[in-house]
C-alpha cells in the first residue's frame, strides 16, 4: 500500500446530502407510524379497502410536508454553503433545521396513538389548545401517564442529541458548486419545492379533503401524517370564523329566512332587521321568576347512563330521572366542554370555528343567559372546582355577564385536590352553601356549576363509592363517582329553603372520546339531560333534542318573558308529535339531524344523507335525506359564523 493512499483525503459529497438523508429518514418514520396505526385499526382500513389508498396518497402527502418543512433549508443551501464565511454561519442553521425538523415529525407520530384513543382522529387544533394551559396538562399527564412524559422526556433529548451528532457528520467534506451555478441550482430547488408543495396541477395544492376517501374520519385522517394535520389545523384556526369558505355559501337573505323558520317562531315574533334573530318569547311559567342552577356534567355521555342503556354507573342520575324531565335523546352540540358551555349558556348553534368562550370577538356584548337575567337582578355565578381562565372560561364569562366567579382558591380545606381541582363533592357542597346564602339574602339566581372530576387521569377521594372495576382511576369509576356528587347534591337541595324556588338541570357538556367510522359518530353526541324542580311533572321525552334547546326551555320554566337572539325551541311549548332536531359539530363534519333524517356537510364535498338507526347506533345512506335537509343545515351552520363575524347574537342596546 503507498504512503499517498493512507493519506487520501475522504469522499467529497453533494451540500444536499444531509437533507437528502434526512428526507429518507423523516419518510420511514411517517411511513412505519402509517402502517402501524392501519394495523391498529386494521377493520376499520380493511372496511373501506383502504390500504392502497393509505400509503400511496400517504407518501404523496409525507413528500409534500417535507417540501414545506426543508424547501427554505434547501434552498438556503443551495445559495449560502461554502467553505466561506457564510457558509460556516449557515452550517449550525442548517443542522438546527435538520434536528427539529426530525424531532417534530418523529414526536407528534409517537403522541398520535394516544390523542386518536381520545379524540377519534390524528391531532389537531385540540392538540395546539391543550398547549396553551402547561400547568393543567403536565399536571393530568403527571398524574395519569407518568410513563408516557418520561418517554416523551427521553424521546426529546435522545433525537435531538442523535439530530444534531447525524447533521453534523453529515455536512461534513462537501463539495460545493461554483458560484455561477447557484442561480440556476436555486432556480431548481424552487420549482421542485413549489410542485412538491402543492403536488398538484390544479387550482388548489393538497390538502386533507383532496386525499380523503372514506365514510370514516379516523381512516382519511390516517392518510395524512400528523404535523400536516396539525399544520392545516392551526393555517384554518386563523381563518375560522368563515364556514363558508368550508362548506358553501348562501345569501345572508337565505340564511336568516331559513334560520327563522327553522326555529319554530311565527314571523311575528323577529322584530328587529339589526339582530336578525332577536325575537320575543313568552314563557309557560308566569308566577314569580324562580332561581335557575345548571349542572354541567364533564364527558357524561349516554353510554356511562344506565337508565339511557349504558353501563350501570348512575344509580343516582336514574333514581332522579324519575322525578323530573328526563330526556332520552338529547345531543350534545360538540365533543369539547366548552362547545358544551357555549350551547348550554348562550344557546349558540355550533360552527366548524372554536366556541365562542375562546374567540376574541366574543368576549363582551355576547349574549349569555347571565346577561339577560343580570337585568331582572339575579346574582349570576360560574362555580368550579378547578381554576376559571382554564379555556378562557373566566374571561368569556366575566365580560358577558356572570358576576360571581368561584373557582379552586375559594376553597376552605377541601376532601380532596386532583389534577384539575377540588372534587365534585367538595364543588356540590359549595354550591349548595352559595345558594343557601343568596336564598337568606333574599337574591334570585342563576349559577353554571361545572364538575370536573369525570377527567383524564380520573382523580376521585377513596371510600365514597363501591368500584366499577380495578384499578380505580378508570374513566368508568370516575363516572360512577360524578353520579355519588350529584345524588349527594341533592340530598342537601331538597332539604333546603332555595329548593321550592329553583329550577335545576343535570346535563352533560359531551360525551368522552367522540370516535367511531360514519362521518359524524351521531351515538356518540347522545348525552343525558334531566330537569329537576319543586313543581316539575316526571315525564320522558322521547323526542330529538339539541342542546341549544335547553336555554330556551329553561327560561321559560323560570318565568322569564323577553327579547333574546337564540334560536332553540322552548320545549314547554312544542307539540310532544315534534320528531325534533339535533346538529352535531364533529371536526369539520356538521350533521343535521331530524328525526331519524340525518344530512352531513364536509369541507369541500358534496353534502351527503343518512338515516340514523339508534338500535345499531348505525348511519345508513339515504339520499332523500341530502335533499331535503341539506339548504337547512347549510344555513345553520352558516349563521354561526354570520352572527359571529357581525356581532349579530347579542340583546338590543
């Protein structure tokens, strides 16, 4: 062997050699987590014959992300890398670029089985919201998946060591272009990027309607890889109080002619051409207004309910369903608590955007039944167990009429503190004491109560109830114990001086882990309702019920007559024969159901019709249904947005 091979200089190699790799390196993750989360859910991919469509369209949109994530970076190496000045400054930018690029793509696939067992579908906004409240979530994943941080911990630190030791020995003996071939390399490298980007020739790039194929959300969002979901989740949150631009357009003519008809009111009653959903409504009950309490229930839905057919978790719930108002088919507006506040306190329909509780326009001058009972001089009180800016709760609540506001600190020695605060028993007794003292007081009422025990990691005191099942922090316990505070409740409300005067409602915000193959996973929306009061006939009431209905029905049960902008139907005054109407906002998806009539509106698709079998809790297609109710869920879905964006839903000044 010659001296001069021992001393040869190693290979020289392309300034694209690094990203190279590491596209090669990103697309094996994304694939892999592709096809393990296809055989996780193996039926639901075989039941759409899925699989080819998965992973081709799959790699079309894993190289489509990578041209949005490295194109600048590549670009930038195609001008700035050298053996220069600047191309030792773009060096350590470029292996920063490689490494967290790696590590997002890598970490959000990890986190991706976790968020689908929970939400039905790959991240999205949901993902980004929780984001916003550290405490609150580090302190839930604390307490109920400690081996899951750690591995994100250790995730984290492993693949941004290994990033950054693989760019650096990546970058290492390139050879460079000369300098009158750059232009024309980063002329290449646009048009690449550019087409690799939009990867296609049409009017619009890529996004997740073009590669959606399926009746079923979690298998075409499988289809996409969860940074894009992500991504294109938080590009549409800065856009989102437009449905039309998701669903379709009518004329604001339209809308308001079909949302007034819609709401059951004869035209006489829609006064006012400024707020065009203002009209008056004249209560059943016309003796002296009585308090109003709402119970809102954390992801209490139908199933956890045994006298809804679920699992025998509610002894108390089903004792006291028969005493009141019970509703069988009540459905949630949304999958989060606070589309859940939003429907129960405001009466708002529910649009494709985040609820009104988080959205800047509405954070005053939005109407809320505390604002309208504010003006007949009743205390209006949030009451929670854990800490009120959560989901901006207190200030949504604070600028539109809730006067009182008693979250986590306003506890003296506590049962006992979880995750997201006192228990629910500890939240009961003190709502009872509040309205002991406003009753001595002489003041009417209205209070929210929100529990919040019923929540991931499912914290609850020892001894109070005979388990489900073991271990006892379980989504099932948990519900069973939200059931203990409630009959607990009411053993102290009966009992009291308020009780004769105060109309109360047991209702869940929406059920738990909102998942399944149609479209809109209607059985999944079913959630209890109960109306409860001194002088409240039991009855069951078998019609198709929205959430926003309640509102309506509720003031009418107190004895509140008055202009106000929602547009649900007060059930004291509806015919028993009505099949009813529910619509259910699911992602992006907007069901319309009446009766058993269902019609569901998707981002840049044709509308498309159903039939809702409750017994198989099956959708089953029935074109009619399209037809018939498809210009009626455009509008409702479409007014949300309108009264939004115009400050339409508000009282007259």
């Amino acid at each position: 062997m010659s001296a001069g091979s021992i001393f040869r200089r190693p290979p020289a190699y392309g300034p694209f050699r690094a990203i190279i790799i590491f596209c090669l390196l990103i697309l094996l993750i994304a694939t892999a987590s592709r096809i393990g989360l296809g055989l996780w859910q193996g039926e639901r991919v075989a039941a759409v014959d899925g699989w080819p469509h998965l992973l081709l369209q799959g790699l079309r949109v894993d190289i489509a992300t990578l041209c949005w994530l490295f194109g600048i970076a590549t670009l930038g190496t195609a001008l700035f890398s050298g053996d220069h000045f600047v191309g030792r400054l773009w060096r350590p930018i470029l292996r920063l670029w490689l490494t967290l690029g790696l590590w997002i793509i890598l970490f959000l696939e990890v986190s991706t089985p976790a968020f689908i067992e929970e939400y039905g579908i790959r991240p999205n906004r949901l993902y980004v919201e929780y984001l916003i409240y550290p405490k609150e979530v580090l302190s839930m994943l604390w307490a109920g998946r400690k081996l899951e941080l750690i591995f994100a911990v250790g995730l984290t630190i492993a693949t941004l060591w290994g990033g950054w030791q693989l760019s650096g020995k990546l970058t290492q003996h390139l050879r460079f272009p000369r300098w009158y071939w750059r232009p024309v390399l980063a002329l290449v490298v646009v048009i690449l990027t550019f087409l690799g980007a939009r990867s296609t020739l049409g009017h619009r790039p890529i996004n997740p309607a073009m590669v959606a194929f399926a009746d079923d959300p979690l298998v075409n969002s499988l289809v996409i890889n969860s940074s894009y979901s992500l991504v294109f989740a938080i590009k549409q949150m800065g856009s989102e109080e437009d449905a039309a631009k998701v669903y379709g357009k009518l004329t604001k003519a339209e809308i308001i002619a079909t949302i007034r008809q819609e709401s059951g009111r004869p035209a006489a009653a829609f006064s006012s051409e400024e707020l065009p959903s203002l009209s008056f409504n004249q209560a059943s009950y016309t003796g002296k207004p009585k308090n109003l309490v709402i119970l809102l229930q954390e992801s209490l839905g139908a199933r956890f309910v045994g006298s809804l057919g679920g699992l025998p978790l509610t002894p108390n719930i089903d004792a006291l369903s028969k005493e009141g108002w019970y509703f069988d088919n009540l459905y949630a507006t949304g999958t989060r608590s606070v589309r859940g506040i939003e429907a129960v306190t405001t009466g708002f329909t529910p649009t494709p955007a985040r609820a009104v509780v988080k959205l800047g326009k509405s954070q005053t001058g939005f109407f809320t039944l505390a604002d309208l009972l504010k003006k007949y001089g009743y205390t209006t009180q949030f009451i929670y167990g854990g800490e009120s800016h959560f989901d901006n709760m207190r200030s949504f609540f604070l600028g539109n009429g809730f006067s009182d506001i008693i979250d986590q600190k306003d506890y003296q020695s506590p049962a006992f503190v979880g995750s997201w605060g006192v228990s629910d028993e500890d939240l009961m007794r003190k709502a009872n004491s509040e309205f002991e003292r406003l009753h001595a007081e002489g003041k009417p009422f209205f209070s929210l109560v929100f529990s919040s025990t019923n929540h991931d990691p499912f914290e609850f005191p020892d001894d109070r109830i005979e388990l489900y099942e073991q271990p006892k922090q379980t989504r099932n316990n948990a519900a069973k114990y939200a059931d203990y505070a409630i009959g607990e409740f009411f053993k102290l409300a009966k009992n009291a001086d308020y009780w004769k005067d105060t109309i109360f409602i047991v209702v869940a915000d929406h059920d738990s882990r909102v998942g399944g193959a149609d479209l809109v996973p209607v059985s999944r929306f079913r959630i209890p309702g109960l109306i409860l009061g001194d002088n409240v006939a039991p009855k069951r009431d078998q019609r198709v019920v929205s959430q926003i209905d309640l509102p309506p029905t509720l003031l009418s049960l107190i004895g509140i007559s008055d202009h106000y902008p929602m547009l649900g139907r007060d059930l004291t005054q509806v015919s028993e024969d009505w099949p009813g109407r529910a619509m259910m906002q699911y992602d992006k998806n907007f069901a319309l159901m009446e009766g058993k009539d269902v019609v569901i509106l998707q981002p840049e698709k044709p509308a498309e019709g159903f039939q809702y079998d409750s017994k198989s809790e099956q959708l089953n297609r029935h074109a009619p249904a399209a037809e018939a109710l498809e210009k009626k869920a455009l509008s409702w879905a479409l007014w949300g947005s309108l009264a939004y964006e115009q400050g339409l839903y508000r009282l007259s000044k």
